[in-house]
C-alpha cells in the first residue's frame, strides 16, 4: 500500500504483522506515532469499497480523508458554538449600553471595591 503525499499531513502505512498497525504523521512534524486499530467489519468493507472504486488509491487515502473530514466537522462545531456566544452575548451588551445611556452605570472603582468585598468574605468563609 502507497503512502499519500507529504503535502496532506498525514499518512498511514501498515505494517506486515497480521494485526494492523498504522504509522501517523502529525501534520506540524514528522513525528510518527503507531497506533493498533480494530475495524467493524462494515467499517473495513466501506474502506476496501472504496480503495475497489478507483475513488482512492489506498487504504491510507480514505483514512486521511475521513480524518480531514472529521477535523472540519469538528472546527464547524467550535465555529458554531462561538457563534451561539456571540448571539446571547450581543443582547446583553446592548442592554448595558442602554442602562449606561440612561445613567444608570455604576463607576468603575464602585464596583472593584464591591468585587474586592465579595472576595474577601469568599476567603473568610473558606477558612
């Protein structure tokens, strides 16, 4: 089995003992970690269908791409997730502005004082 292009990040290669093993590179160095994998047997038949379509040329291709597949949906998730703290957080903002606009902020060395008091009976009950 080839080994696919340095330029994508990682690779596997498995080796010649009868359990597999593939040979990860990280893709910030060359770094190569082993790892002893079990497949379902439907998750293996999808592998060698796709190898058999001609789509990739190795076991090692589909894997890297499943993993690139799966880093993407991963930064998605974290995309959308800030996202959602973004738009929870706007309102809020908007209504602190408001209550400023009207007058009715509270100056800043007020509240470290009123910080600083929380904190200190926090340490007093701890004790």
């Amino acid at each position: 089995m080839g080994v696919p292009p340095a330029q994508k990040g990682r690779a596997g290669r498995p080796s010649h003992n009868k359990q597999e093993k593939w040979i990860l590179f990280n893709s910030h160095s060359l770094e190569v970690k082993r790892m002893n994998i079990t497949l379902k047997p439907d998750h293996n038949k999808f592998i060698e269908a796709q190898v058999k379509s001609g789509k990739y040329s190795s076991v090692d291709e589909v894997i890297a791409a499943a993993l690139e597949l799966l880093a993407d949906r991963s930064d998605r998730q974290q995309s959308d997730l800030y996202q959602e703290w973004v738009d929870e957080t706007r309102p809020k903002v908007a209504a602190g502005l408001a209550q400023l606009e009207r007058g009715e902020g509270i100056d800043g060395e007020i509240v470290i004082a009123r910080l600083r008091e929380k904190f200190r009976k926090m340490r007093e009950n701890q004790q």
